[in-house]
C-alpha cells in the first residue's frame, strides 16, 4: 500500500511538471520485479492519468492495459490416435510469440471499437497476432484457427495468459488503476507495459512503459554461475551429489 | 514453505520436494534403482521443465547412489571388476542414446518413441520380475528345493569367446554379453532419461545369473558414474542442472535410501524381485494408460527456443 501511495504521489509530481500536452501519464509501482528465494510471485499497480483536455466531458474513456513477456518460440502439437495410442499428428509454430500477455481493461474489449480496430490495436487476447510459421510463411491466421485457440487455451491454464475485462478501475473521472499479478511460474527479462485508451471506438492515445523481471542475489548467483562458468557449475554440483551422500552414509552408519 | 528454484525458474513446495525425495530415495535403495524412472515423471507433474526436471534428478541419483555404494562395499558385495567391464559399454552406449535423442527430437516423435520404450521395457521386464519370483515363492510354499544351477548349462551367449571371472559374482562368462548389457543399459538410459537401473538389476540377475545382492551393488556403483558423467554433461552442455532442486532432493533420497537399503537387506530376495517387478509393471501400465486414453486436451505445447 505505502508503494502505491509512493508512486501515486510520483505520479502527481510528475503531472504538476509536465508541459500541457501528455495525452497519456503512466507510473508503475514498480519498474522491476525481483526474484529471491522466497518468491511466489508479485503484484504491480498501473496508474494512469489521461489528459481532460483530450475526452470530451460526456464520453467514458476505455482502456486496454497489455503485458507481454519476453518472446519465446512454441510449437503447438495435436494429437490423434493412431493404432490405439495417442500420437502427435500435426505441429505449428509460432515465433516469438510473448511468454507472458496479460489483458486488462475497464469492459470487455469487443465492446470498445469495432472488430478491426481492435485487430490493429491488438486490443483483447484475441486479438493479439501470434505469428505463426505455415509451410514457408509467417503470418497470423483467424482467431478461430484450431491451432491458435489451442495455443490460448494451454497458456490460460498455465496461468501465463489471461485477459481481466474489469481489471482497469477508474478511481476518477480520467485516473485510472490496473493491478497486473506476475506469477511465480512468470519468464525472466524484459516486458513491456502497453497502455491504449478508446474513446467512441477509436484510439484516443497510446503509452509504453518498460518492466523487468529479474533474479537477483542468491538466485542469480546460482544461474549465472550455471551460464557462464558451466565447467565449474556441474563440478560443483557433483562434489555436493557426493558430499551429501558420504555425510547420508557416515550418519546412518550402523556397522 | 515455499522456494524458488533458480534453473528450473519456478517456485515449489519444499516439504513437497523432500517428501518425493524421501519416498524415491526409500525405493533406490531397497531395490538398487536409481529412481529416476520415478522422480522425473512426478518432477514434470510439479511443473518443472522437462529438461531441468532430467538433468537434476541426476544429481539426486549421484548422491543417493554414493550413500547406497559405499554402504555395499563395506559389506563387499559390490564386484568392481563386473561394474567396470559393463561401463565400458555403457558409456558408448551412452553417446549412442544422446545422439538418437536429438534425432527423434528433430523428427518431433521423441514423445512417442520414449512412451513405447517404456512400455514394451518395463510391461516385459516386470512380467517376467513378477512370474518368476511368484514361481520361486510357489515352490517354496510347496517346500520342493530350488533348482540346482549346473556349471555345463550356460546358455550359449555366455559361452561365447573373451572369458573372464567376476570372482565376487561367482560367474565365469564371456565380456561380449557384459559389455552389449552395458551399451544396452546407456543407450536405454539416455533416450529415455533415466538412470537404468531398473534395467540393469534385472538383466545382472537374469541374463548373467549374478546373485541379486551383488547384483543391486553393483547396478549402485554403475548408477552413481553414469549420473556423476550425467551432472557435468547437462550442465556444460543445456544448463539445465537445478542445483537448489537437486540438493533438496538428494538430502530426502539420502535419508530415504538408508531405510530403503535396510528394509532390502532385511528382506527375502524373492519377495524383494516380486515387489521390484510389480513396481516396474505399475509404471509401464501408467504410461500406457495415458498413451491410450483419450487426453483433455488433443492440443500440446512445448518451447522451442526459450527466450534467454
């Protein structure tokens, strides 16, 4: 709470002294997620503020709040059966699809514009383009595509994707807050906070803001060592197999 | 009590982590297996990356199987002579297996090809575990003698040239089937991730008519060199070794062990071949029954390229 208070009063710092024309002000609670031992995973808080200037007094402003991880390449297998047992038949890739992509917005995003504004917006998980690998081309394919709602449907369980239709709250007329939860499971390096707000269906202003995920102390200790002094890692690694066993043995001792 | 494991980037349960340890270590070393055929299967459940979730189990299985050697050799069960003669094969077999690996991953059958491998392996090598041991059992019960093992009837692999005594395994046979049964045993143990010492018990007793006690300490001192090559492999080759995984584990699989190694020795050689048997026929019926049921979800997705 007492970080939130922080950068709500950053946040109103940075308003007082900025020149007239930000259509769109953004302050996370914080621009870095750590990694310790005990790490369950973390919640950030997005607060945004969007010019009055720009909203006309009657409209409501929509936002989309989007998080993508760093990219990843899957590949996204189906299964048939074939003499009795469950094969993989039929694989697609996709190409550096985000490892993590988390949806937020005031309603549900297919309210806001039309269907092909969201599409250019890349407004809504469904909308977001997955480049997948056909034959020799990269393109994205319909949203009903089997392989793609599959590709959805695994991240969703693994809690990795998720859309929140009502996880952006307007606290004021134009203020607005987003929690955005980083799971445990979450990929290490660098994300990407994109803020988009709609204003009678159409894009009324954009704003980035940059989050890393990142391990630190111990944590990065033990996986830098294991990247860059492999050698030294695995022999390590191997005295202590041993050191535990001979110790194991030397206390169980019976004989 | 959570932790956060560095490599395999996820946090887990550590009484969770020490139980499993604890409960595989117990097997490893009542039977003389490694456990991995166990610990790896029930690591990906957890939700560890498969390849972190092969590489730290080895470590496990170095140091339970240390535990469980040194224990055997103070009791001079372990033949060093048998266990060197069979890593000779079992380290070419070992390159073998890796290089296959690769292939069939290339080819996206690796999935496939592993779950077979289990099942025909260990539905015929716990078949056979089982049969012959309630047959032992039987005979016993009906109180007839066991059979006599005549010197003359060696079955004609082991009368092949290149004799050699194992002394401690009171056998005189020919090295050429030793040393297939090591190339079999890395080959095995590679493609499929797994120590192979649930293979090897088997084939010591079986095909090479090894006593069962010289033949687990033996497996014990083959398992604790194949994984210690197995840590420095995947560590200077994937980076996938968990060491903070692997050192939760190995402190529950060095505890277990001991017990499991007690419970073993205190136990009847025939009663101990059936429970192995039935063990390794319980994991084959599994994988065969996720390979035939009809999975929730026809759809699979695996990482291609992480983004580090």
């Amino acid at each position: 709470m007492r970080g939130m208070a922080a950068s709500l009063l950053a946040l109103l710092l940075l308003l007082a002294g900025t020149p007239a024309r930000a259509e769109l002000v953004l302050s996370l609670s914080k621009a870095r997620v750590t990694i310790t031992s005990n790490f369950t995973g973390d919640t950030l808080v997005l607060f945004g503020v969007i010019d009055p200037g720009v909203v006309a007094p009657s409209a409501s402003p929509d936002v989309v709040v989007t998080v993508r991880g760093p990219r990843e390449s899957f590949t996204t297998w189906r299964k048939e059966r074939r003499f009795g047992l469950w094969v993989n038949v039929d694989g697609r890739s996709f190409l550096a699809a985000p490892s993590y992509l988390a949806v937020l917005a005031n309603r549900p995003p297919a309210d806001m514009a039309d269907a092909e504004t969201l599409r250019w917006e890349q407004a809504g998980l469904d909308n977001n383009r997955l480049l997948q690998r056909i034959g020799s081309d990269y393109a994205d394919v319909v949203p009903q595509d089997p392989f793609r709602q599959a590709f959805l449907r695994v991240k969703q369980a693994q809690g990795l994707y998720f859309e929140r239709p009502a996880g952006v709250e307007f606290i004021a007329p134009n203020v607005f807050r987003a929690t955005i939860p980083i799971p445990g499971t979450a990929p290490i390096g660098a994300y990407e906070v994109v803020v988009k707000t709609f204003n009678g269906g159409a894009l009324a202003g954009q704003g980035t803001l940059p989050l890393e995920v990142a391990k630190v102390d111990f944590e990065q200790t033990v996986a830098i060592t294991a990247q860059d002094y492999p050698w030294l890692y695995g022999l390590a690694t191997a005295l202590m197999a041993l050191t535990v066993g001979f110790i194991a043995n030397i206390a169980f001792r019976r004989d | 009590m959570t932790i956060y494991l560095p490599i395999a980037e996820l946090p887990v349960n550590i009484f969770t982590l020490l139980a499993l340890g604890i409960a595989v270590g117990f097997i490893s070393g009542m039977f003389g297996v490694g456990g991995g055929f166990l610990m790896t299967p029930l690591l990906i459940f957890l939700g560890v990356p498969p390849a972190v979730a092969v590489a730290s189990v080895s470590t496990h299985m170095a140091a339970s199987s240390f535990s469980g050697t040194l224990t055997y050799l103070r009791r001079g069960l372990v033949d060093v002579r048998l266990g060197l003669v069979l890593l000779a094969g079992g380290l070419t077999g070992t390159l073998a297996g890796v290089v296959s690996f690769m292939l069939l991953r290339q080819l996206g059958q690796l999935d496939l090809v592993i779950a077979v491998t289990y099942i025909v392996l260990l539905g015929t090598i716990g078949s056979l575990m089982v049969a012959e041991s309630l047959r032992a059992l039987l005979r016993e019960w009906r109180g007839e003698k066991a059979q006599v093992k005549r010197p003359g009837a060696h079955p004609w692999f082991l009368r092949m040239p290149l004799k050699m005594r194992f002394r401690q395994s009171r056998i005189y046979v020919s090295v050429i089937p030793v040393v297939t049964i090591g190339f079999a045993i890395g080959f095995l143990g590679a493609l499929m991730g797994i120590g192979g010492g649930f293979l090897l018990v088997p084939a010591l007793i079986y095909l090479l008519r090894v006593p069962t006690l010289t033949s687990i300490a033996t497996a014990l001192m083959l398992t604790l060199v194949t994984m210690t090559a197995a840590i420095l492999m995947h560590a200077v080759l994937n980076q996938t070794v968990d060491a903070v995984l692997g050192l939760v584990l190995m402190v529950g699989g060095t505890i277990g062990a001991q017990f499991g190694a007690r419970a073993g020795q205190a136990m009847r050689a025939e009663k101990l071949r059936l429970l192995l048997g039935l063990l390794v026929l319980a994991v084959g019926l599994r994988v065969a029954v996720d390979q035939i049921v009809t999975p929730a979800d026809l759809y699979a997705v695996s990482i291609d390229e992480a983004a580090r």
